[in-house]
C-alpha cells in the first residue's frame, strides 16, 4: 500500500474509487473499498479488525 498520505489522496481524487469506514466506540474496526474499472467492471475489499470481532464473540 502506498504511504498513508498518497493513498488517501489517491482515493480524494479518484471518482471511481469508494471508500467506507466501520467504526465501533470510536475505534475503526473495518474498511469497505470498491474501485470501478472500464465496463462497471470492479474489486471490492472489504478489511476487518479480528481481534475485535473475536472479542465480540467471546464477550469480552
């Protein structure tokens, strides 16, 4: 991944390109990304904190 700075920027600038953040208790827990390409071709990512979800299941 490119520098935090140039990532952002990339993404700022880019209208085909989608970004969504999951917060819980004001921590981010996960990321959704979805780039579209020629022909409403695309890829999505989706990222997610584990130990957060984890800890959910267990309950603690």
């Amino acid at each position: 991944m490119l520098p935090l700075n140039e990532w952002y920027n990339f993404i700022h600038k880019n209208e085909n390109y989608y970004l969504w953040l999951a917060f819980e208790n004001e921590q981010p827990v996960g990321v959704v990304m979805v780039e579209i390409e020629d022909d409403f071709i695309g890829s999505i990512a989706l990222v997610l904190n584990r130990l957060s979800a984890i800890k959910d299941m267990v309950g603690q």
